[in-house]
C-alpha cells in the first residue's frame, strides 16, 4: 500500500489507515475478538495507521490495540490517540497536569512508553489558540512521554488556528464526499506548513457504503440513533451532520459515480485519499471482510469526471447547509 509521511512526525503511514472507534463504543458491540481480527486483517493488508481515543469506550478501544501490537511486535504500525473528552469541557481542563494523567493513562492502555502521536480530541475552540496548552504540549514531548502531538477539530477555523502553531504535526478533519469545505483553506495550509492531515469520517458514518434505507434501525447504543440531533456531540460527527433523507438521495446520486469493480465505499475513501494535502484516510471496520475492503481502496483510480460528480452533488444537496456551520 502507498506509505505517506505524516506532517511533521517525520513517520511514514499508509494513506488508508484504521479508525478504531468502532472498536471501543458508539457503534454497537464489538467483542475482544472481533477487534482483534479486525485489527489483524488491516495490518495483513498494509494498513499502517491506528487512530484511536482515550474514550473510546472507555480505554477498551486503547487497550485492543496494544494487546495486538504486544502479539505482533514486529509490525511498524504508528498509533495515534487522542485525549481530553473525557473531562468536563471547559478550557482550563487542558492543563500540564491533567495532561500527564492521560497520557500515563494511554501509555498504560497502549502498552507503551512513548506514545507516536497524541491529538487534543475537538477541545473548546478557545483551546486551539492557546500558547499555554502548546507549551504543556511541548513539554509533554520535551519529558520523551509523547513524540508528537495534533489536533482532531470540528471547525475549519479551528484546523487553522492550529496549523498557525509550529509544534502541531498533524490536523485531524472530517473529510468526505458530503463534507467538502476542508479543501478550500483547510489543505492548502496544511501542506504549506508541513502539517499532516488526517481525514476520518470518510465513508459519512456509513451513509457512503450505500447500505441504508430509510427503515434501517440501528442500535440504541449507536451514535447514529442516538446523536441525530446532536444530543450527545457534535452532530457533524454523525452522518457528518447531513439529514438523513437528504442524505439518502445523494447517495443515489453518489453510486452512479462509481467505476465498475470497486464498492461505493471504497470509492469514498479512494476520493478521499486522492484530495492533495491529505496523509491518511482512517475508515472504521466492525469486521474482516469491511477491513479488506477499505484496505483495497488504495488501489482504486478516480477520473475527474468522478470528482465533478461529487462537487455537484455537494453543491446541490449540501452546501448551504453544511458550508457555513464546519
């Protein structure tokens, strides 16, 4: 699989990677072993990149990664966490203090000394502007407790506001068919300073697969129930913030885009790769079979006629909507 360099972490990545998310909450129950062959079958496919979160299900998700990477020690995989949301959120949280809690809280869940990258999960916007939290950040990494930090954000302000600052090494977006804006100011920064971008939610939580219909049920437990309307989170995170419905025809729209021999999704995560200025495109798997999938879409090529399909339908379905707000 083509190998990337991640911003200024200097490490080299696969441009599909694993969102682990999945592995830990939010999306229904994942048992210990599913995760840990889910994991297995992407390392299998060349997929060198984890992204997971202290949340995630409370650490389990954490812990599923460094419980594979102590059985296969020979892997050069990169692992990014994030840490904060599981504090209240109020800016004074993002302390050196509280940071060192969390980190030695990773480092233990990972199974690690040194943590590759750590990235501040969608914090209060006042927190990406702050030279004190840059600082506890550089000290973090000064102390040899983490090798490199970013930012996961929700707002393309506030990927910009963290590109200005020079220790940031990596910028995590929502970046997808239905969630264009990044492109416009967001990527050219990025590439210009040398920072990594990491697009996660590429498949629209599964609005892209091309799966769903309006009587699909999900599950209490899954953030697509639950968080529609934002209740419980950012609601861009879900859906990437689309109507549902709405979402439902552009995707009809969506599939007729897609090149004979590749899944609507893994024409999804190759248009997201394929975006200049993103390192790493980090769809989630609950199995084996979506993890090869996803894997596979490093190798699926894209005309332009594919892309000016998808700036139609964003421009059409929704732009007005999604533009202004993230």
């Amino acid at each position: 699989m083509e190998q990337r360099i991640l911003g200024k972490t200097g490490r080299s990545v696969s441009v599909v990677g694993l969102g682990t998310w999945q592995l830990g909450a939010d999306w229904g129950s994942v048992e210990p072993e599913q995760a840990q062959a889910v994991l297995a079958a992407s390392a299998e496919a060349g997929v060198r990149f984890f992204d997971t979160a202290d949340v995630y299900g409370d650490g389990r998700s954490e812990q599923a990664i460094g419980t594979f990477l102590a059985q296969n020690p020979g892997l050069d995989i990169t692992v990014a966490t994030k840490m904060g949301r599981r504090a209240e959120q109020v800016p004074e949280n993002y302390s050196l203090a509280n940071f060192r809690q969390w980190v030695d809280r990773s480092r233990k869940n990972l199974g690690t000394d040194t943590l590759d990258l750590v990235q501040l999960h969608c914090p209060p916007t006042p927190v990406y502007s702050s030279a004190e939290v840059y600082d506890a950040l550089d000290t973090l990494v000064a102390e040899g407790a983490i090798r490199n930090y970013g930012v996961s954000v929700e707002r393309t302000d506030e990927a910009l506001e963290a590109i200005r600052h020079s220790g940031t090494a990596s910028v995590q977006i929502i970046l997808n068919a239905f969630r264009l804006k990044p492109l416009d100011e967001v990527l050219p920064a990025a590439k210009a300073a040398g920072v990594g971008i990491i697009a996660r939610v590429p498949l629209a939580s599964g609005l892209l697969t091309g799966k769903y219909t309006r009587d699909t049920d999900f599950p209490e437990d899954d953030h697509r129930n639950y968080n529609r309307t934002g209740s419980a989170f950012d609601v861009g995170e879900t859906f990437s913030g689309v109507d549902f419905e709405l979402g439902l025809k552009a995707v009809a729209e969506f599939e007729q885009l897609v090149p004979a021999g590749a899944s609507m999704a893994q024409a999804a995560i190759a248009w997201a790769a394929a975006r200049d200025g993103v390192t790493t495109v980090i769809p989630g798997a609950r199995n084996v079979k979506q993890a090869q999938a996803n894997a596979a879409a490093a190798s699926v090529a894209l005309g332009e006629e594919f892309d000016d399909g998808v700036r139609w339908i964003y421009d059409h379905y929704f732009r007005d909507a999604i533009h202004p707000r993230w």
